[in-house]
C-alpha cells in the first residue's frame, strides 16, 4: 500500500492532454489558440482607461434613450435595425473593410481618428491565400 500523501500523488501525476488548458507539453498551442499578448491580461492603469473603452457604447445607449423619450420605442429599434444591417456588410475575408455603412450611421463618418491613419489596408496583416480563407470562413475546411 501507498503511504505517500495525497499533495505526493498530485505532483507525480502525469498531465492529459486533453484537460490541460495548454499543449500537450505545458506550453501554449499557437497554431490552434494564436499568440499569447500580455497587453490582455493586464488590468486598466487608470480609471479613465475602463472609461475611454467603453465611451462608444455608453453614448450610443444615452443617444437610443433619449431618442426613446423624444419619439418613442419605434426610432430606436429601427436604428439597431440598421446598425445591425450595416455591421454585417462586410468584403470578402482577405480584403480589408471600411464599414463606412456604420460610420455613416453613427455621424463619425467626418471625424478623422488615429485608427483612421494608422490602419493602413497596405500594411495589413490579413494577406493569405483568397481561396483558403473564403473556404474557412464559410466553414468548408
């Protein structure tokens, strides 16, 4: 019989693969989960950080309820109707989109941004073969 404590048990187990969040080996899988970025996992340095990440999306909320108020529920869910339309108007996988549909929508489409200069579709990450990346995203690989 075994008299080693159960902690003695647990450090000489030998790790599944399939129930360990990382490889087989202990390290992260890139190919299947992507590249690890520290800048994720950490937490916001200051409050107006948290603030500044969601200030879209607490004015788009203050603009549906104020319209509400002013011309009732029908002006909103129209505009959601629309937003959602236009947010799926996308180009095919390899090509960059604009989604100048949703600027237009939401009145930014005037405004010039940093993420309007330093998203250059020319330097874009997204290359790849046209053909792969269409039978993947439409689920035929």
């Amino acid at each position: 019989m075994d008299t080693r404590g159960l902690s003695s048990q647990m450090k000489d187990s030998i790790p599944v693969a399939g129930f360990s969040p990382q490889g087989s080996y202990g390290l992260q899988d890139s190919l299947r989960s992507g590249f690890t970025s520290v800048k994720n996992e950490l937490l916001p340095s200051h409050p107006l950080e948290l603030s500044e990440k969601s200030y879209q999306q607490n004015k788009d909320k203050m603009n549906l309820s104020t319209l509400r108020n002013i011309q009732g529920l029908h002006a909103p869910l129209k505009l959601q109707m629309e937003h959602r339309a236009a947010r799926q108007i996308q180009r095919l996988p390899f090509l960059p989109s604009s989604n100048l549909a949703l600027d237009t929508l939401r009145g930014s489409d005037d405004t010039v941004g940093f993420e309007d200069i330093l998203n250059d579709p020319t330097q874009s990450e997204m290359m790849g073969e046209p053909h792969l990346m269409v039978e993947y995203k439409l689920g035929l690989l």
